[in-house]
C-alpha cells in the first residue's frame, strides 16, 4: 500500500496548485518570439504587378458573342494580322467565332526574378463568354506599370469548375470564367533593385508600431555591432550595411534571423459586412455589460381575386385584383448580462450566449464597442 502523506503535505500541495491557477488566471498575455523576417521586409525588394490583354482559343462554342462583344473580333483579326493574314475591314467586323473569349491575364513578378524562369498567371475573361474551360491562351505580352514587357503567357487553362445546361436549366460549380496557368509566363525582363546602392538598408514592418522598431533596433545593435541600427518611426529601421554584394547578402541573412519579443498587438474586431464573418484577435477583452437584441420581421403576402360586374350592370368587365395582408412581428428581446471576459476563450462564450445570428453580432458588437465595453478596435472590410 502507498504511504498517504500527511495532512500538512495534502494542505501545502492545495494551496500550491490553488496558487498556480491563480497566476495562470491573472497572468497577461504572453509576448512570442519572432524572427525579425516574420515582423519586416527589407525596402526595395518586393513583387511587381504584370497584366495584359490576351485571347483564349479552342472553345467549344462558349466564347464571346463578337457581335457584341467587339474587341474580341478586333484582337483575332490583329493577331492573324501578325500572322500575315489580313482580313477586309468589314470582315474583321463581321467575325463570328464562338471558339474565341478575350480575356484580362496577371501574374506577379517576384523580386530578383532573372529572364528565362517561369511564373504563375491568372486569366480571367472580360466579355460575355459562358466559359474559357478547355481553352488556351495564346502569346499575351505582360506588361509593368511602366508599360514595358517584362514576361510573355501561354499554356493550357486550368479551370476548377464544371457545368451543364440543357432545355432552360442551369447547373454549375465554382466559376467557369477564370483559370490558372502554372508556370504559363516567362521571363524576359529584370527589375533592378536597389539593395545594392547606398551603404544602408532599410527594414519596413508589416505593421506600425513604435514598441517594434524601437526593439528590433536594439537587438541588432546588441548583436550586430552597436551604432549599427537606428529607427527613424514606428516602421522603419535603419541599418547599416557592407557595400560588396556577396558581403551585404550574408549580412542580410543573418539580420533575418534574429529574433525579438513581439508586443502585444491591440485588440481588433474584423468585421465582413458582406459574408457576415467575424474575426477576433487574442487581444480582444470585454467590460461588463448587459445586451437586449430582438428581432423585427415584416411579412407581405399577395392574394390575386377575381372581380366581376353585376348580372344587371351594363359595360362592366371581370378584372383580377389583387388583396395584400401586411404583417409585422416583433420578437421579444431578453436583456442578457455579459460578464467581463479578460480572455479571447471568455469573449468567445460570452458572445455566443447570446443566441445572435453572425448579421445581429455586426450590431452588437457595434453598439457594445460605442457603450465602451468592447476593448478593441472595429474594422469594417
């Protein structure tokens, strides 16, 4: 048998874990570390946008209808222009090809990008095509903000949806009007960076925050070399830098690496007024407070009724009229208290006992924020 300890044992070992909860309980929000690549990019090196005007080929009849959609018929006869085929004027106006959808092609080009690599493009049809599935996408010149060619699309689309019609009905899944190409560009200009230049770099945070750069410069001047970094605000950093390239490359890795308390961010509700999502961080607390939600309905219903003239009348005539019945309902709401919830558990019980559909918590959460019981700030996307 295994020896019970003794009573003073039992009463010190409670007090113990009473006094673990306790601190567990009251115990604010831990800070985490971060790498600082996670929290900031370093200035310059970023992706740039690509777009095009392109024309997907091989449809089978679900392309643009060209009597209304003009430019599709205009882009097929430039192309087979190029090709050395030129069409009469008022043929090329008259081009009937349902195998033909015009179509807006973007891609991201990702910093460093070199000619030759590949990368991923979006195709999405901008006239009245039913659908591009099936289709390919024939040489559609990318071009940047500064209206240079920096990559050239084609390939097969990828489509991930289907459909059928037949006699009146519809069925379809996911949207038949833009597809992928993996890998469908290739590129054939370089985007100079100025990583190179000037003997700083310069670390931009996602996020403002004073709290951050101010920390960040810290920890690189504690582990770099001090005077080596400064914060000019709450998202820049300034760094110093080795002017060889090899040099500032392996400088920069191992900047990427170090790492940093990350501050607590501030309490924030997203809120998505059109889905009806509601996003929470763990930031978020809230005050004691009592809520009253009901529910106003109003129901219209329309009868059609037949009125006839008298046997006796004279020029009279049956007509259909029509008898509305207008009904408005007003649910009773129930004043619920809400206990302070010092933790995102806690909000998360809190809001759910009150019985609120998402589009009646977009209210509540409104009026709770304005009564000054909401410890977050709102944010409408």
């Amino acid at each position: 048998m295994n020896a019970q300890p003794p009573p003073g044992m039992r009463s010190l070992r409670l007090w113990l874990m009473l006094l673990g909860l306790a601190v567990g309980m009251a115990a604010p929000l831990s800070a985490q570390a971060v790498r600082i690549k996670e929290v900031a990019g370093v200035q310059g090196v970023r992706s740039n946008q690509l777009t095009g005007f392109g024309l997907v080929v091989g449809l089978d009849g679900t392309g643009d209808q060209t009597t209304q959609m003009p430019y599709t018929s205009q882009g097929l006869a430039n192309y087979l222009q190029q090709m050395g085929i030129v069409l009469p004027a008022a043929a090329a106006a008259q081009l009937q090809i349902k195998n033909v959808a015009a179509v807006l092609v973007t891609a991201q080009l990702p910093a460093f990008a070199q000619p030759g690599q590949t990368i991923d493009v979006n195709v999405s049809s901008v006239g009245n095509a039913k659908s591009i599935k099936g289709g390919m996408l024939i040489t559609t010149p990318l071009r940047g903000a500064d209206g240079e060619i920096y990559a050239l699309a084609q390939g097969n689309l990828v489509v991930a949806g289907a459909g059928a019609a037949a006699g009146g009905s519809k069925v379809q899944v996911n949207h038949l009007s833009a597809g992928r190409i993996p890998g469908g560009a290739q590129v054939e200009r370089t985007v100079a960076t100025p990583l190179q230049l000037g003997d700083s770099i310069s670390l931009n945070l996602n996020a403002s925050d004073f709290q951050t750069a101010r920390q960040m410069a810290q920890v690189i001047n504690a582990k770099m070399g001090e005077g080596l970094a400064r914060a000019l605000d709450g998202r820049t950093v300034q760094v110093k830098a080795p002017t060889e390239a090899d040099a500032r490359v392996t400088f920069i890795a191992e900047l990427e690496e170090l790492t940093l308390e990350s501050s607590i961010p501030a309490g924030r509700v997203v809120i998505n007024a059109r889905t009806g999502s509601i996003v929470l961080n763990q930031a978020v607390t809230l005050g004691p407070c009592a809520v009253a939600h009901g529910n106003l309905s109003i129901s219209i219903s329309t009868t059609a009724a037949v009125s006839q003239p008298n046997a006796l009348s004279t020029g009279g005539q049956t007509a259909v009229t029509q008898k509305s019945d207008i009904t408005i309902k007003a649910d009773p709401g129930m004043l619920i208290q809400v206990p302070a919830s010092p933790q995102l558990a806690d909000v998360v019980r809190a809001l759910n006992s009150l019985g609120a559909t998402p589009q009646d918590l977009l209210a509540i959460l409104q009026a709770i924020k304005a009564a000054g019981a909401l410890n977050a700030e709102l944010e409408v996307i």
